[in-house]
C-alpha cells in the first residue's frame, strides 16, 4: 500500500491539518464533562450564581471552538479524500489507456468499470474517515480515560476490564468479514459486465427475442451480488449490538459501584455524572475505530483490485525502442516469417510463417475464409499485437523500434467494428485530425461517400450521433469511419472488411476516390468480396494463417485453387 502515499503527498496539508482540527474537537469534548461536574459539585451544591454563569461562559466559548474545529476537520478530511481518490482515477485510467489488448483481455471491461467507480469510491471514504476519525477517535479514548482515572482511579477499573474483550470481540469481526468483502465485489464486476453487455446490444437483445434470457441471467447475477453482500454485511451488523451491549454493562457497572461510593460518601455526584460520560465516550471511540476497521477490510479488498490496475505489467511499450524520434515516410509493409499465437501457452498459430513486401503507394488485398487470420496479420502493423516469431517492418524498419505514438499516426485503420462516439458527425471526424479545417473535412466526407447522406440530415455536420452512432446505419457508420480515417491523411490505410454493409456501386467509388487522394498512401484491404480486391495491385490469399496465394488478380485465377474457389463461388451467386 506504499504505493498510494504519492497520492497522499500533492495534498499533504490537508491531510495535516484536518486530524490537527479534529484534535481541537476532541479537547472540547473531553474538557465539557469535567465542566459540567464543577458546575454541579460547587455551583450547584454551593448555589454558587457566578461560577455557574462563569462555567457556562467558558462551555459555550468552548463549543464554538469545537464546532470550528469540527467544520475545520470535516471540510480538510472532503478535500484530502476527494483529491487523493480523482488523482487514483486519473492514473489508473491512463494506465488503461497505455494497454494492450492482451492487458485488456486480461480484465472484463465491467470489472475496469469497478475498479475506476465503486473501489476507488471505497478507497476515498475510508480516507474520508480515517482523516476524521484517526486522530478524533484514538484523542477521545485517551483523554477520557486519562480523566476517568483522575476521578476515580477503582472505578476506572471497569474500563480495563472491558476495554480488551471489546477489541478481542472487534478484531475477530473484522477478520471474518474481510474476505467477503473481497468475493462481494467481484459479484459487483460480474453485475456491471452483465449490465453493460446487454445495454451496448440491446438491439441484437430484442432482435432475437432474448428479452427473457437475459433477465434470468442478470437476476442469477444479482442474486449473487445480494448473497454475497448479505455475507459480507451479515459480519458488519454484529458490530453495533456487541458496541452497545458492552456500552450499557459498562454505564450499569459504573452507575452501580459509582452510586455506592456516592452514597457512602466517597464520590461527588458531579464527578459520578462526568465519569459516566467519560466511559460514554471511551466506548464510542472504540466504536469509531472498529467502524474504520470495517471500512478498512472493504476499502483494502477495493485497494488491491485498483493496485492490480495501476500495477498491470503492459506487454507493448516503446521503452526499449532505438529510434523514438522517428515517423513513418513512405509506407513499405514488410512481414519477414512471421508467426503470432493470441495465447502463448496454445500450440495452434494464428499466424504462421507470414512473408511478404508491400511497396509504397500499393494497394494490396487480402483475402480469405472466415478465420484464417486475416485481421490478426494487420494488427501487426500499427503494433496492436507483438509476433511471436519473425519481424513486421514499416519502411525498412522493425515496428519495435518505432514510438507507438508515431507509428500509429502514419497508420490509419478503419476496423471491422466501426466505432463512433457521442457528438457531432463533424466532431467524430476530427478525430482523424483535430485541427481540420471545414472544407477538409468535407473533402474526406466526399472522398468516402458520405456527404450526400450528411447533408442530408437537418442540422448536417452539426448533427448529433447517439451512443456509438446508433441513430445512422451500418453502411453510414462505415462511410463516416473511412473518412475519419482518410482525414488522418495516413501513410500507411488499413480497411478491414469496412465495406461490407456499403452497396457495390458506393464501394467503387471510394475505391476511385482512393487513386487520387491517397495516391501516395499504401492501402491494405481485407475484403469478403472479391470485388473489393480485383483491381489491387497484388492480392494476398490466406487459409487457416498462412498464405496460399499471391499475385494479381489474372495470376491468382489461373495458379490458385484458393482463389478460384472463392471468385466461382461469388461469382455464381451473382449471376443467379
């Protein structure tokens, strides 16, 4: 946990001063009940008029200086809390945002959400607690008992015989509930992926009338989350009966023995009043510090969960990358022997023994059955995968000793899920490049086919797109996606399969537009039709990872069975 006290450092004046203000709480809550027994013991009993009126001055001076420190305490514990638990955030999610897919394969992405909300939201309340409570609550028991003593030495005995099997009692809650708190919240992670999963598809949801099955798999869920939170809370509500069972036998004890030393004399009523208080506070200290110890076993369980975020060993980095400084110029794809496994531990290859050159300025297709790697092959060239064997080279260049950063900005991509955020059409393309300008960006639209249908639109570029773009169709998205990606102005185009929801008629025309704005850019597509990569320059063919075919599209229909296979059977579909 050491590696939380960097968060703790940029705001250590509050993290000073709040406990220093509750400390001036304390003195005042420790002082009034000594206050009150003078005024009974010798105002009262003496009918001692300005002495009472002289205490009573002194116990409200006294209260407002608690109520300052008390203000004091409570608004410094916010801001600490507040502060230390947005800079844990922040970090753990620009961690997420530095991850590999294999990172994010690692963690289901409702239990990123988890860890970035709810266990963060634990660590911020039991900081809020302990800079209220750490110094409040260890300051009242000490100075209660150090004035319960003062009193009356034999009565204080009460308290130390108390006082250990309350803490017996109280370790031996803590410790159970600690590790249900650890299983409730990996039910909360499930929750939130079962929740997120069928929002983000509702419509596949009610498409296929799944309605009924997903509600019986999220109250399967729920139930779990209830039982395990009623494990965990089951341990917690022991907590406040044992607190207050042992409040009323210890005040029953001290009033009994207490009440026999006043009445043979040897005990003030004042003093038999303030010691009762004292024992009051001494055990509600004691509540306080196992209420904090509760927390603690939550917050803990929460602590390790975002700790294995921010810890998260990243398998793509550029640290060791010679040549940081340089930038993609031209665009040559060179794949030497390449191999790639998805999981290291499995013997089947995704892709094996991949060779092949794309020259700068080509248009190259590939090709291929459902599955055969198609996708993983261009993940390799922006570095969203390592190769587990072979070397990926981008002008000559093994794609390890670039920067990610600037590897990535000579490649644009448009993926087989298009993906469009919250806001503008126009917004979502300036994604490609923030600072483009108007007519930029309608050239980009223009070049992908997708002026006419935003023009179309009332408010066009201003036109606000739903959650990932839910409010246009697929062949919109697709069209908004590649002139995102033509706006990047790119070196390197990768189109994975990014026309299939386009007509024929629509795709030819990007493909022409492509010959004039991207006549420099090397273009990479994966296509389902072979329509799509008849007139690239090569053609790359690929089954079950490897590469069966290579050539134009002339070459491939005479020498690769392959090929025939896939072009006849289209073909065959079109002219029936």
């Amino acid at each position: 946990m050491k590696q939380y006290l960097k968060y703790v450092k940029p705001y250590l004046v509050s993290f000073i001063v709040g406990p220093c203000l509750m400390i001036v709480e304390v003195l005042g809550e420790v002082l009034m009940p000594y206050f009150m027994s003078r005024i009974i013991n010798e105002g009262v009993a003496g009918r001692n008029i300005p002495y009472i009126i002289g205490i009573g001055v002194t116990m409200i001076l006294t209260a407002f200086l608690m109520m300052a420190g008390g203000i004091g305490g409570a608004y410094f514990g916010a801001k600490g809390a507040i502060s230390f638990a947005a800079d844990v955030r922040r970090d753990a999610f620009l961690k997420i945002q530095k991850f590999s897919f294999a990172n994010i394969d690692k963690f289901s992405t409702g239990s990123l959400v988890t860890r970035l909300t709810n266990d963060i939201t634990q660590m911020q309340n039991l900081v809020n607690m302990a800079l209220r409570m750490m110094l409040r609550a260890p300051g009242m028991l000490i100075g209660a008992v150090i004035m319960a003593v003062m009193m009356n030495p034999k009565l204080a005995m009460v308290i130390l015989m108390v006082v250990p099997l309350l803490a017996l009692a109280i370790f031996s809650i803590v410790r159970v509930a600690f590790p249900r708190f650890d299983i409730m919240q990996k039910k909360l992670d499930r929750v939130n992926s079962g929740i997120q999963e069928a929002l983000t598809n509702v419509r596949v949801i009610k498409s296929f009338v799944r309605g009924n099955y997903e509600e019986e798999k999220f109250s399967e869920a729920n139930q779990d989350l209830k039982e395990a939170s009623l494990s965990a809370f089951r341990v917690m509500i022991l907590m406040m009966p044992v607190m207050t069972l042992a409040m009323n036998l210890t005040v029953l004890a001290v009033v009994w023995f207490g009440g026999n030393q006043v009445i043979a004399g040897g005990m003030q009523v004042g003093d038999l009043t303030a010691f009762i208080t004292y024992i009051t506070q001494i055990l509600m200290s004691l509540m306080m510090l196992s209420m904090v110890l509760l927390q603690s076993s939550r917050a803990i369980a929460s602590a390790k969960r975002v700790q294995a975020v921010l810890n998260e060993e990243i398998d793509l980095t550029d640290d060791c990358a010679s040549r940081k400084d340089l930038q993609v110029q031209k665009g040559k794809i060179e794949f030497k022997n390449v191999s790639f496994r998805y999981y290291k531990d499995n013997h089947e290859k995704v892709l094996d023994n991949i060779s092949f050159v794309v020259n700068p300025g080509e248009t190259i297709g590939i090709i291929g059955s459902t599955g055969c790697g198609k996708t993983s092959l261009v993940q390799m060239i922006p570095r969203l995968y390592d190769a587990d064997e072979g070397e990926v080279l981008v002008d000559g260049i093994n794609v390890k000793e670039y920067s990610l950063q600037h590897l990535r900005n000579g490649v644009g991509m448009v993926l087989q899920k298009n993906v469009l955020f919250s806001g503008t059409i126009e917004e979502n393309l300036q994604w490609g490049d923030e600072s483009a300008s108007e007519d930029m960006v309608s050239a980009a639209a223009r070049a992908a086919q997708a002026e006419e249908f935003i023009n179309s639109f009332t408010d066009g570029y201003d036109t606000e797109l739903g959650q990932g773009g839910v409010n246009v169709s697929g062949g919109q998205k697709q069209r908004l996606c590649i002139a995102r990606a033509l706006l990047k102005k790119p070196k390197i185009l990768i189109l994975d399969d990014s026309t299939s929801a386009v007509d024929t008629a629509t795709e030819s025309k990007i493909r022409e537009s492509f010959s004039t704005t991207l006549k420099e850019t090397t273009k990479v597509i994966i296509a389902q039709r072979i329509t799509s990569v008849m007139e690239a320059d090569k053609v790359i063919v690929m089954d079950e990872g490897k590469i069966v075919g290579e050539g134009k599209h002339e070459e491939l229909l005479k020498g690769c069975e392959a090929y025939q296979e896939i072009y006849y059977s289209q073909m065959d579909k079109e002219d029936a």
